[in-house]
C-alpha cells in the first residue's frame, strides 16, 4: 500500500515485468526504491496513479470503501452477472467420459478427463489442483520466457505435470494436446489469448465438446473488462482493504480468499458443465470474476452469527507430509473432501516446465 495526496493505492510488482512497468508509469528509475516511489506516489491522487500505471501496462489500483466501489461503473457491471457464467457453444457431440473407477476404490468423479491448464499465479491452478485431486489428467503449460514463482506453483501443482511451450514455434505439439483435450482452463485478462486462437469459440471450432473454463480479475465486461489484476488488487477496489485495516492504513484478509474461492468455484463449475454434457454432447464455456466472487462474499452471504468454535491450536491437522522432485515438502490438504474421495493428491508437484508436453 502506498499513500498518495488523497488516499491509498495498492500495487502489485511482484513479477520483474511488472515492476519494470511500475516505476516507468512513476518516472522513477530502475534502481528506485522505497522512498523514490512513495514521494511519486505522493504527488498524485490515488485515481491518476491507477489510471497512470494501468496505461503503461502495470498494476495498481486505488484503495475504495465498500460504498465508492459499489458506485464504480465496473461494480455496476459486476453485480449485473451471475456468481459463475455458463455458456452452451456447439452442437457437436463430444467424445464419451471415462467410466468411473470400480468399487472399492476412491471416487473419482474427474477420472479420465484431460485438463489443459493455461492459468497461472493461485486462481486457476488452485481449480486445476482440484480438478486433479478427482482423477483429472492435469497439464499446466507455461509460455517459456515467463516463469513461474516457485514457491506458488509448488503449492499449486499437486496432481499435475507441468511443460512449456511456445504457441507459435510449437505450435504443432499444442494442437495435438489440444485435439483430445477435455476441459481447457485459462485465466490470463479477458482477450489476451485471443490472438493465438485461444478464445472459448475457437477452441471448441478446433474441439468440439470442449469444456472452456476461464477466470478473470474484473469479469470481461464494463470498463474494466479487458484489465489485468490480481486477488491483493481486487481486495482494495472493492472495498476489502479498508474494512480489513485500520483508520490509519488499509489491510488485507490473512489469505488469498478470493483466489481460492474464485478457484474452487471454477472447478465446481467445470463439473457441472460436464455433468450437462454428458446429455447432449455440447461445448460449453464458463466463467468466474474475482471480482464478481468478492461480491458474493461481502454482500451475498449470511453473516455467521454463530458463536466461536475450540481454540485454534495449529494447523497440524491439516497439513501433510511428502517426499517430491522439489525435495521433502509439508503441505496443507486439499480443502475438498468427501466420503468415499481421496485423501490427498496421487502426485507431488515437480519442478516448473520439467514435464513433457504430452498426456500421461
């Protein structure tokens, strides 16, 4: 968070890119640091610096009440759209599912499906960890140039294998991935993959009876559609920020509660999508905001006015121990869970960009 002559701004610089972009929207040097960009940041309302960092490429974005976000054209066009967006595309039948596994052993009900994840950062591979703890073939490709934080796609990648590929130079490779492919899972900004024919409608052209998954920050409509943003940035839009700080400074909720929300939503809402496939063989796509998510939780949910459970005493119960490629890992557990389904994912995660770009 970073004060500015009116308010509070939150940026996100976490990728050497996108600081890069940052301090080029400020006028500050490479080598800027704390006390060069705080004095930028000072001579500016926190809307210049939004509008500012937005247009050279980066990301920040002013610190809003509940109330100034709910006036927000973009918050108008957000609460006009349902929690989780759901799309019919073709009319070709898909290639039949996988029978569940025989009695005896965990239920799958993903069992048999190839998921290609195109997502990155902790939304869409937390759907695609989920997808993959139910059975799913997951494969995360990464473009080659842009790698991961490791630390986030270790947490992110249990279940899966993960390969990169150029989609221009390698094309040939992605197009038989994608040819039997079951459900594809994206969540760079609204429109990004476009121009590599990666849109909902070309895919399913290319695959018909393709489920197309895809997560965005601020939805892909209104005047914000077609923005990059993250769970921390959304959380000081929308009004999050401020009620999770103090009258001195804004905070933030102690986990990324959007992001796996927003996650967790988006695999629900692949099975279901498949579920309706399986009676007509349709090409669907569905879609989740986080944006839209942080309505739900802040304006659509009952309030818990329960009272308060045992002391927290850890978090021992639920986490886990494995040996991996990475190395001896401890871990938290899946937060899904139900009779009769697994208890933990079938495969560590591996290194980034390790695995071969093909179907197990």
């Amino acid at each position: 968070f970073w004060r500015t002559a009116d308010g509070w701004v939150r940026t996100h610089a976490n990728y050497p890119h996108h600081r890069q972009r940052l301090l080029s929207a400020l006028r500050a040097g490479e080598a800027a640091g704390e006390r060069e960009v705080g004095a930028a940041m000072a001579e500016r309302t926190a809307v210049e610096v939004e509008e500012a960092v937005y247009a050279a490429g980066g990301l920040a974005v002013a610190v809003r009440t509940f109330e100034e976000w709910a006036r927000h054209p973009q918050a108008v066009a957000v609460a006009g759209r349902p929690l989780v967006e759901h799309e019919r595309l073709d009319t070709a039948r898909a290639r039949v599912l996988t029978a569940l596994p025989a009695e005896g052993t965990p239920l799958l009900p993903a069992a048999g499906l190839r998921v290609l994840d195109l997502s990155r950062v902790i939304a869409g591979p937390v759907a695609t960890r989920t997808l993959s703890l139910l059975g799913a073939d997951v494969l995360r490709v990464d473009p080659p140039g842009l790698p991961e934080l490791p630390d986030q796609h270790t947490d992110t990648g249990f279940g899966k294998r993960s390969a990169t590929l150029d989609l221009t130079a390698d094309r040939r490779a992605f197009e038989e991935l994608l040819a039997t492919a079951d459900v594809v899972v994206t969540g760079y900004r609204p429109g990004a993959l476009d121009r590599f024919g990666l849109g909902a409608e070309a895919l399913v052209e290319r695959r018909p009876g393709l489920v197309v998954a895809q997560l965005s920050a601020w939805g892909a409509y209104g005047p914000w559609g077609g923005r990059r943003g993250f769970d921390s940035l959304v959380q000081a839009a929308t009004g999050i920020a401020v009620a999770e700080g103090t009258p001195q400074r804004p905070g933030a909720l102690p986990a990324q509660v959007l992001d796996h929300g927003s996650g967790h939503l988006l695999a629900a809402a692949v099975l279901r999508a498949l579920t309706e496939q399986s009676d007509d063989g349709c090409g669907r796509v569905v879609r989740v905001a986080l944006a839209r998510t942080a309505r739900w939780l802040t304006e659509e949910v009952a309030a818990d006015t329960g009272t308060a459970g045992d002391e927290y005493a850890g978090a021992g119960p639920w986490l886990a121990e494995r040996d991996s490629r990475l190395g001896r890992l401890r871990y938290a557990r899946s937060a899904v869970g139900f009779d009769g389904g697994p208890a933990d994912w079938a495969r560590p995660p591996g290194p980034w960009g390790a695995d071969a770009a093909c179907w197990a």
